[in-house]
C-alpha cells in the first residue's frame, strides 16, 4: 500500500486534501481515492509554473524547484519595467534571470570566487515566490518591515534547498551592485535635464563589465538554466549539493 501524503504532524489547524492510494481492489485500476486530514498552511497559496501550490507565508524547502525559479525570474522585470535597449526599440524587457546569470558569472570570473556561482545565481531567487518591491519603497522602513519577514523566510527556504551559504556572503552584495550599475548606465534611461547624482540606491563604485542583452523570457530562462547547470557541476569542489539537484 502507498499513502502519498506529507507533513503529518498532529498538531495545530487541520485541511482535507485528496490522495491517492494503491490496493489490490476497489476500481478496475487498482486506484482508490480517499481523503486525511493534514496540518493546514499558513495563508494562502500561489501558482507556480510547475503547476503546484506555493504557500509564500509557509515555504518549505523541499518544494522549491529551480526550474520554477528559472521561469518566474525569466518573466520578471526590473526597475519595474523602466528599462530600454539603446539601440533596439523594440526591446523593453529585461529579466531578472538575466541579471542573476550576469551577478554568477562576475562573482566567478571578475571577482574570482566561483564557490559563490550559485549564491550569485539564486540572490534573487526568492522573488519568483514572493516578488519585490522597486528600491524606494524597499528601502523604506515603512515598507521594508513586514516585506523583510516575508523575503527572508522564501530566501532561508531557497538557501536551505540548494545547501546555500547562508546570510549570503558580502560578496554577492557588491556583485549584485557592479551588474546594477551596469544595467543603470546602458538600459535605464535617464533624462538629461533631471539631476541623478543624489539620492540614487546603487553602489557605481564598480561597474561589471557586460553588455546588458535584454533578453526575451524564454531565453533567459534557458540563459539560466544553461548556466544552472554550469554551477552545480562543479559544486562539490566547494559544497556538497542536494541529491535530488545533482546532474
């Protein structure tokens, strides 16, 4: 007999979920439907491109899926689409994969620490579960305190799932903030009449020295991937990597 069904806990609110079981009667193939009760999630839950539920009130590790990750990240813009390509007019996109691919690859290439290649890769991952806020607002105490519980509580889930180091390393942070001034000087437009020196939320102190593609969704999703799949094969020099995520 398999009973498929997780988290059985008897304590607190319960929910009625439907699972399947195998027995050698009832319906023709050997499948009988019935119903347990099992802990209820906090708050509500969200699509995911996978097709299952996400509860970012609750998350757990074990149902972050980088694929998901890749995809949501891929159909996700930043500075809240106030992006555009210098040339090409019709290319208004720019993902936040995008931008986790390029933070990889100058921790490894540019900073010369390739142990940090996938915190750099997932730094943002939590924001396929839980979004984010545009840096004005998330740098204001009014809107940073209870978005913070959310976004740490998905971040621990994320780091926790990949074996991640965990608060990140400084590093990340000023990789993070080199491809930034990268994408503020090429994509952001900026009018010349306004004055930008003040009152910015970025560190220019370095500049990552890549050329911002924009790419549409489903490349970056795959600009991901591929690099994904780059970064764990060469993870247990550094870290040991989940079974359930190893090529």
């Amino acid at each position: 007999m398999t009973i498929v069904h997780k988290h059985t806990s008897i304590n607190g609110p319960k929910e009625t979920v439907t699972v399947r079981r195998h027995t050698d009667f009832s319906t023709n193939d050997g499948t009988e439907f019935f119903q347990v009760e099992v802990p209820a999630r906090k708050g509500r839950y969200m699509h995911t491109s996978n097709g299952r539920k996400y509860y970012p009130l609750d998350p757990r590790p074990d149902e972050v899926d980088p694929q998901v990750v890749a995809h949501h990240l891929a159909t996700r813009c930043r500075y809240n689409g106030a992006t555009q390509h210098p040339i090409f007019r019709t290319k208004i996109f720019y993902s936040v994969a995008e931008h986790s691919v390029y933070v990889s690859l100058y921790l490894e290439k540019e900073l010369g620490l390739p142990q940090y290649a996938l915190e750099g890769l997932f730094h943002d991952g939590s924001e396929a579960y839980n979004g984010d806020l545009i840096r004005p607002l998330k740098y204001d105490e009014l809107f940073r305190a209870p978005f913070k519980i959310v976004e740490d509580l998905n971040e621990h889930a994320g780091a926790e799932a990949l074996n991640l180091i965990y608060p990140y390393p400084k590093e990340i942070k000023i990789a993070d903030e080199a491809v930034t001034a990268a994408e503020v000087i090429q994509i952001v437009p900026k009018d010349p009449t306004e004055e930008w020196g003040s009152g910015k939320l970025h560190d220019d102190t370095r500049v990552a020295p890549y050329e911002i593609k924009m790419m549409d969704p489903w490349e970056a999703k795959n600009f991901f991937l591929d690099r994904y799949e780059e970064v764990i094969a060469k993870r247990s020099k550094y870290r040991e990597l989940p079974k359930r995520f190893t090529l």
